[in-house]
C-alpha cells in the first residue's frame, strides 16, 4: 500500500468529491446550454422549461447510460505500459485532482465570458499536461492528440453541411411554397419520422453505449425505424391539433414556425438524454479513478466500477450548473451567432443529433459542442455571410484553439502544488 494514499486518503477522497462536482457544475453551465440554446433561443421553450427538460433528460441519461464502467484514464490517453504509475499510483490521484479542478476552472472562465467550449477537450488537455510534464513524455497516446485536433474541423464542418440541408429542404418543400399549410401536413410528418428514428439511434448508439444493453446494426436500425413510424403516428394527431389551434395566428408562417417549435421539444429532450448518458464521464471519470485507487490502497486498474452515488454526483453537479450560469451559453448559441427562427432551430438540433449518430458509429471523433455551433452556423448561412455575427464566431474558434493549452497549463501548475503539498 502506498503510504501517501494510506496517510492522505480521506483528504484526496474529499477533494476528488469537490472538485467532481466543480467539474459537473461547469459540464452543466457550459455543455448543457450548448444542448438547450437552439431552444430556447428560437423560443420553442423558454430557460425554466429548459432546465426542467435537463433536470429529467440529463439525469436520466446520466444515470441509465452514464456507464456502470468507465475507463479511469479518460479516452485512452495514457498509456499504462509507459508510465510510472503502477509504482506511484499517488502520482495518478494528484494528476486526476489537478485534471479536475483545472477543467473546472477553465469551464468557470468560459461560461462567464458565454464561449461554448468542449468539456471533453477541457479534460482531456487538463490530463495531457500533468501526464505530460509530471510522468513522462511517453506516457501520452499523442495519436489522440492528433484526432482531437482533426474534430476542431471536422465537427463543425460536418453538422453544418446536415443542417443546411435539412433547413433548405423545409425551405423548398414548406416554407417557400404557395401553400405552406397544406405542404406541413404532407411533409412534417416525416420529419417527425426523422426526429423519431435520429432520438431513438442516438440513444441506442451513443446513450446506452455504457450499459449491458447491445443492439447489432441491424436490430438498431429496426428498432430506431419503429420508433420513427409510431412518433409518426402520434406526431400526425398532434400536428392536426396544433393546426386547429393556431387559427389566431397573423400569419400561415407563425402558424408554421410554432409547429416547428413543438418538433424542438422532442430534439432538445434527445441532446439532453444523449449529453447525460456521455459527457457526465469528464466529471465522475477522474473522480472514480481517484475513489477506486484510494479504496484499494494504490492499485491501479485500467476500469473501476462507478458507484451509484458518484453518478448521483454528477447528475446534481451538471443540472445545478444549468441552473445557475446555464444561461449565458444560452445567449451565445442561441441568440449571438445568429437569427434563429423555430424550423432554423429545428436543423441545427436534427443535424446535430444525426452528426453525434453517424459519427459514434463509425469512430469518427467529434465534440458535441463542436458539432452543435457548426449546426447553428449551417442554418445561418442559407440566409448568407451576413446573417451572421463573425465577431463572437471568432471569439468562439478562439476559445476552441485555447482550450486544450490553457487546461494542460492549469493542470501541470495544479499538479506541482499538489505534489509539493503531499509528497
């Protein structure tokens, strides 16, 4: 047994609980909004009734699929067999605390300043520096490094292509039309087919990915189409309803874009189930190597269960930073980048998802962030350049470029400190 652990165990269980419910709390405040702001900066939904979708999606994805196993080196990036950890395991306990408390940091600079930035590269840095600096240089998989880069172009690139075409096919085939109303009733539905078939793949692809649950491609795929046939079903009774009720509206569009609108719940309910299920691990993953290394007395395993309440933790941290400072990422995705209008809104959060899909399966790296702005940005295009706000899309690229340097310099700093503290 380590004596460091032995000695400092219940100070580094301590500090592992506050800074995994820091980290949670910035997941909340910054990634959580990312999820939400196309809602509620279309209007479909207003801030309250976002954070009561979060607080039952995101719970519910946190703990349904928010991993019974999760890796206690995030994402793979040390490497076991060039570290001096197996020696030293008090080393992975200061780098894991540093890693958390430095992303946390980093998320509290970005969410007060409105940048949507990725939790999963504020970890991911945070680990690369104290891996970096305080083991060796070899004990970083720089492979990941290089995938990690490729998603700043590839997230973006790709969901905005999706988006845009997705908001001009409802532009040609409903909204520019010479009867809007009549096109809703024929194509809507399958739109809400589309919403139906991408909520119940990403579910299974990417949000019980982490459970005992295992679909083949093709079981995913035929479950995913019955679903998408019976949201279908019931998406065609709700439409004829919301059409009959919206007779007071001045116009055949506002009638239309309200029926967007309710298409939008269904979108931001899938973000947040999906967001729970996998971004709650840059929180409670850190801090379930640092219990499982401390509850062993020092010995270090490659996955450790996570224990109910650790997910419980994270599930709290993230809705409770939704809560306080979710709004001002809001703003910035939902009202800063661009106009965004109900059936606007309604691409970027389908294109999104379908991004998120088509890139779990097929190995793809992509942060949902990335993936969400570049979304937003796709819509705001079909209306040209000039459509959109190039000062905060800069200051938004710019936080991106800055994410993995400022967290791996936080961490390498937090490190030393805990280091010189406890050693």
């Amino acid at each position: 047994m380590s004596e460091i652990i032995a000695q400092y165990g219940p100070i580094f269980l301590a500090m592992a609980i506050i800074f995994g419910f820091f980290m949670a709390w910035g997941v909340g405040a910054n990634d959580v909004a990312n999820a939400m702001g196309t809602s509620v900066g279309a209007r479909a939904i207003t801030i309250k009734q976002a954070i009561i979708i979060a607080m039952v999606f995101e719970f519910a994805g946190a703990w349904l699929g928010g991993g019974k196993v999760t890796q206690t080196v995030r994402s793979g990036i040390i490497s076991l067999e060039n570290s001096g950890l197996q020696g030293n395991p008090e080393l992975l306990v200061y780098g894991m605390l540093s890693s958390l408390l430095a992303a946390g940091v980093w998320l509290l600079i970005a969410s007060h300043r409105g940048w949507p930035v990725s939790t999963t590269h504020s970890i991911v840095g945070a680990i690369i520096g104290f891996a970096a600096v305080g083991i060796s240089i070899d004990s970083v998989m720089w492979g990941k490094v290089g995938s990690i880069a490729a998603s700043w172009v590839v997230s973006p690139l790709f969901s905005g292509v999706i988006a845009l075409a997705l908001f001009l096919s409802v532009q040609k085939l409903v909204l520019d039309t010479d009867d809007p109303l009549a096109n809703a009733r024929r194509y809507v539905p399958w739109y809400i087919f589309l919403v139906g078939f991408i909520i119940s793949m990403m579910t299974m692809v990417k949000g019980l990915s982490k459970t005992s649950l295992e679909f083949s491609l093709f079981q995913t795929l035929l479950i995913a189409t019955g679903i998408g046939l019976v949201t279908m079903a019931v998406g065609v009774v709700l439409l004829r309803r919301v059409v009959a009720r919206l007779r007071e509206a001045s116009n055949e569009v506002d009638r239309l874009e309200r029926v967007f609108g309710v298409l939008m719940i269904f979108t931001a309910c899938s973000m947040a189930f999906a967001h729970g299920s996998n971004d709650v691990a840059n929180a409670i993953g850190p801090l379930a190597a640092v219990v499982g290394v401390v509850e062993t007395g020092g010995v270090f395993a490659s996955e450790s269960s996570v224990p109910s309440w650790i997910l419980l933790l994270g599930a709290f941290g993230i809705i409770i930073g939704l809560a306080t400072w979710g709004y001002r990422v809001i703003m910035t995705i939902g009202r800063k980048i661009t106009h965004l209008t109900p059936s606007r809104g309604f691409a970027a959060e389908l294109a999104a998802a379908t991004t998120v899909v088509i890139a779990s399966s097929t190995g793809i790296p992509v942060s949902t962030t990335h993936t969400l702005v570049g979304a937003v940005l796709g819509v705001g295009l079909a209306a040209g350049v000039s459509a959109l706000n190039l000062g905060t899309i800069g200051r938004i690229f710019l936080s991106w470029l800055i994410t993995l340097p400022v967290g791996a310099t936080l961490s390498i700093v937090f490190f030393f400190a805990f280091r010189a503290i406890f050693g």
